[in-house]
C-alpha cells in the first residue's frame, strides 16, 4: 500500500523526486566534507559540525536557487498577464472610442437621430435563430444601403440597375416644394398608355396617388407629355392618361415635336426634378416592340448642382414650348 501511494504522488507532481534529490545531495555533500575532515585528523566534534554546516548551507543553497527560479517565473507570468491585461483594455477603450464617434456622428448628422439608432437596435435582433439565408440577405440589404447613403453622402450620381420603384415613390412622397417632370410616350406607354403603359400599373398607380398627395400638401406638379411617335398625337389613351393627372392637381402641357421642331432632340429623355436639387433619370434599351415598353437598363438619381441645373433649364424650354391640354 505504501508503494502504490508513493507511486501515485510521484506520478501526480514529482514533488518527492526533487526533495529527494536535495536531499541527497545534502548527505553527499555533508559527506564528503566529513570525510576530508577526517583525513586532516581534526577533531570529531569539529568533523560533525562542518559536515552539518556545510550539507545545511548546500540545502539552503538549493533553496535559494529554486526559490529565485521560481521568482522569475512569477515575474514573467505577471509581465505577460500584464501586456494581456493592457492588450484587452486598449481593445476595450478603441472599441468605446469607435462607438462614441460613430454616436457623435450619428448626433451630427441631418438624418433623424431615432430612424439611425433603430437600424443598428433592430439589426441586433438578427439573432442565432434566425435562418442562415435571412442573415445573408440582410447583410446584402444593410451593404446596399450602406453603399446608397455613401453615395448620396457623396453628392454626385447614384445609379440603379433596372426599372426603380421605391426611389421614385420615396422622392415624390418627400418633396416639399415642386417636381418637374418630362414623360416620353414610348417609353411610359409603349404604343399605347391604356394597353400596358406605366399608368395602369401598380406602379403607376401608385405614382399618380403620391403625385396627389403632394399637390395636397402643397407641391408644385408639372408635367409635360411628348408625344414622340406622330400617331400617339391622335391616341384618345394619351388625353386619358393626361386627364387623370389634371384631376389630382398636375399641371399638364403637351409638345408637340412637329410645331417644336428647333428643341434640342438630346433634350428628349424621361427625368424628373424633385425641389430643384435632385434628378430623376431613366435610361431605356432598344425599342424592339411597338407594343410594349422599352426595357429600363438602369435608373439614376444626379446630385450635382451643375447637371441640376441644366436639368431645370431643360425642363423650363420644354414647358414654354407645350401647349396646356385643351
């Protein structure tokens, strides 16, 4: 029994092999000076006592060795700890650092304080339950708005692959003083508005009840029709279509190519002009199908004061060359 609990300690920590060690080393020591003093012929007594003194001043050597290596030890370990500990609290601060910006940011910024901190509350209830494919496709989302607002921040042109619905839909809804519009019959209706074109669509639809509440909240709407093919000029369809605006409060005039033959035909083109700061553009593919509407191959809003501007003048030379509806 005595074995096998000797065994066990030795396996577990090694801590009697190495007092062991010191200890015979002790006896050897002492020993050996024990010897010699024997061999000088001095006296027992004295023999004894240096053979004690000097297996006493051995031990407490080894002691001391130990003690100083495991004393480095200890420092090290606490030297470590220390730059660990440093580490995470400088991790911490930069952390704390970077949201107390990005807040301060978000306090400066002209967009509503509220709507920007819902984004970053609402974001964290993308939890571990829901499904994988949710947590890609919000990432995709919050990328794509992120790159928007960069843009937008920007103030140049900010370009959308394909026919839009919510940029046109948000910026009439948030207008405040005017929209000037220019409608291309080609491509709003294809070859006629009441078969297919934009306004019997649920977007068209939903474009002419925006146009009406912004005429209610006191938005200037004007908008001029171009008829761009000869035989949509005699098409009843496009005096519905202009009808329906002047009943929710547009002001609608229509050009006629053929009297206004000295217009410039680059003035041509779908835009829209939201308070004289923001430009609305469409650009159309090929026109294949006389009976459908050409494809939308992407959509633009223009920032640029400058190409504002030249939009406006645009528009302006359109109205004063349309006549109003009879």
């Amino acid at each position: 029994m005595s074995d096998g609990s000797a065994g066990v300690r030795v396996g577990r920590g090694g801590r009697v092999p190495d007092v062991l060690r010191k200890v015979f080393l002790t006896l050897i020591t002492g020993g050996v000076a024990f010897a010699i003093t024997n061999v000088t012929n001095q006296e027992p007594a004295l023999a004894v006592t240096l053979s004690v003194l000097i297996g006493g001043v051995t031990l407490l050597v080894q002691f001391l060795i130990e003690f100083e290596n495991r004393l480095r030890d200890v420092q090290n370990g606490q030297v470590d700890q220390a730059k660990h500990i440093e580490q995470c609290v400088d991790e911490r601060f930069r952390a704390i650092s970077d949201a107390t910006e990005l807040f301060g940011l978000i306090e400066e910024s002209a967009i509503q304080t509220e709507l920007l901190s819902q984004v970053v509350r609402h974001s964290t209830r993308i939890g571990p339950a829901v499904p994988e494919l949710a947590h890609r496709f919000a990432h995709r989302e919050i990328a794509r708005v992120s790159e928007f607002l960069k843009d937008l921040g920007d103030g140049g042109e900010v370009t959308y692959d394909g026919e839009d619905r919510d940029w046109l839909l948000g910026l009439t809804c948030s207008a405040r003083d005017s929209i000037l519009a220019t409608s291309l019959t080609t491509v709003d209706g294809g070859r006629r508005f009441l078969d297919g074109g934009l306004w019997v669509t649920d977007l068209g639809q939903r474009y002419l009840d925006a146009q009406r509440e912004a005429v209610q909240r006191g938005v200037k709407v004007r908008r001029v029709f171009i008829p761009d093919r000869s035989d949509l000029t005699r098409d009843g369809a496009l005096d519905d279509v202009c009808r329906q605006h002047v009943a929710i409060g547009v002001d609608v005039r229509i050009l006629d190519l053929a009297v206004a033959s000295h217009l410039r035909r680059t003035s041509l083109f779908d835009f829209v002009i939201f308070d004289g700061v923001v430009s609305y553009e469409v650009t159309t593919g090929s026109w294949i199908d006389e009976n459908v509407r050409p494809i939308v191959v992407n959509t633009r809003l223009v920032l640029r004061s400058s190409r504002v501007d030249e939009r406006v003048g645009r528009f302006e030379e359109l109205w004063e060359a349309a006549v109003p509806l009879g």
